[in-house]
C-alpha cells in the first residue's frame, strides 16, 4: 500500500513573513554591468547634464545612465554635491586640453580667451546653472572651497594680463581694471549671447545663419574688450597720449 507524500515534504518551506534581506557586504558594490569606475559615471553624469537641467540630474538617474546601482555612485562620491563638481572638473579639464591658449603677447591671449570662452557658453549650456545653482552655494564647505579656488585660478589669469602699473606722464590715470569686473563682464556677454537665442535671432536678417552671426559677435566683444583695455595689455610707448 502506497503511503501519500504530504504536501510539505515536496514544497520548500515558505518564507517567514518580514524576514529580512541580507545585508551587503562592505566596499565597492558590484555593478550591473561590466567594471564601472569613477570615470565612467562621471561620463555618465556628463551626458545626463547635457539633456537635463542640473536640479532633476540626481544621484538615481545618474546611477541608470551608468547602467549602475546607487549605492556604487555613493561609494566614489560622498555627496550630490560632490559628483556635480567632479563633472565641472573633468569638464573644465577636457576643453582646456582640447583648447590650448595660444602662445602670443597679452593682447592676444585675452581675445582668445573672450573667443574661447563664448564658444564654451556655446557648447557646455549647462555649466553656469550647475556651477552657480547646483556647487557655488553647495552644503559642502569642501565643495564651496574648491569652486572659489577654481574662480581665484581664472580671476589670477585676468590679473596676468592686465597692466595695472601707472605710467610716468601719462595723464588722467584710470584707475586699474578690476579682474573679477573683467570676468563677470566676459561672462555675461557670453552667457547671455548662447542663452537668449531664441530673443536674438528673430532681430537677424535671414541671410546670416548662425555660424556668421556667432563669428561676428566674436568680432564684436573681442574689440569691445580690447579696445578698452588695450593700454593695459600692450607695452606703453612712453608718449602721453593726445587730446582728440
């Protein structure tokens, strides 16, 4: 006679409810996906920005751009903040690899730098936001050092190039040209140029597309800044200059 199998000597025994997960070893969480660095989310990060503004770019979306989990992200950076100013870094640090200043006399340097920097306001639409929204008031003391070291670095470039020295017999001195006034003025005059296109190009004739028009704006900053300041940047003659 054949005995019956109860029914729970052939299942595997329930789960107790509420039981819980195992808890994940310490270090570096594995990734879904292949070995996924500090790099790679960074790129990831970097590509996210382009499409979305910084405030909706969070440490989750971050995370499935870079095909990761979480916590690997929490793991490299101890904050939002702190991965946010990483890909200012890293994007800083590749157009300036990628734009080398040219090896010229000060007046020079200085249109490059108005040149280059309209078309990296151009091209990185969302550095500013993320610089001024996302890290320059950041929670981090950390992150608020680091973006005040990387602004003294540019307003330390301006003050290379500026003549602030009075010269003998030179009437009505103007008073030296405040690097940081520069920078902000720079800024400005670029920020607003790749913001405000679709205000501006409604006011250019049809004929002049936009390659034309940007390189005409280049013209146009590069001899506003330069005709102004152009004393300050080239060697005195050592002759007073004239009254017009």
């Amino acid at each position: 006679m054949k005995v019956k199998k109860s029914a729970s000597s052939t299942k595997p025994p329930a789960s107790k409810a509420g039981a819980t997960k195992p808890r994940r070893s310490r270090g570096r969480p594995r990734a879904k996906q292949g070995a996924v660095g500090r790099e790679a989310i960074v790129a990831s990060a970097r590509k996210l920005l382009d499409k979305l503004p910084p405030h909706k770019a969070t440490i989750s979306s971050i995370a499935r751009a870079a095909g990761v989990d979480p916590a690997l992200v929490r793991y490299y950076f101890s904050s939002r903040e702190e991965l946010l100013l990483a890909v200012i870094e890293d994007t800083l640090a590749n157009w300036i690899f990628t734009h080398p200043p040219a090896s010229a006399g000060p007046a020079a340097k200085l249109a490059g730098i108005v040149r280059d920097m309209l078309d990296f306001a151009l091209n990185v639409r969302s550095m500013q936001r993320l610089m001024i929204d996302e890290c320059a008031s950041a929670k981090s003391a950390e992150v608020r050092r680091r973006v005040r070291e990387m602004n003294a670095g540019t307003l330390s470039r301006y003050a290379l190039l500026l003549h602030s020295e009075s010269h003998p017999g030179k009437k009505n001195e103007v008073s030296a040209t405040d690097p940081l006034f520069m920078h902000i003025a720079i800024i400005g005059m670029c920020e607003f140029f790749a913001a405000a296109q679709p205000m501006i190009r409604p006011l250019v004739p049809d004929s002049i597309d936009n390659d034309e028009l940007t390189a005409r704006y280049k013209d146009f900053i590069e001899r506003l800044v330069l005709d102004g300041l152009r004393s300050r940047v080239e060697p005195w003659s050592g002759k007073a200059p004239t009254a017009s």
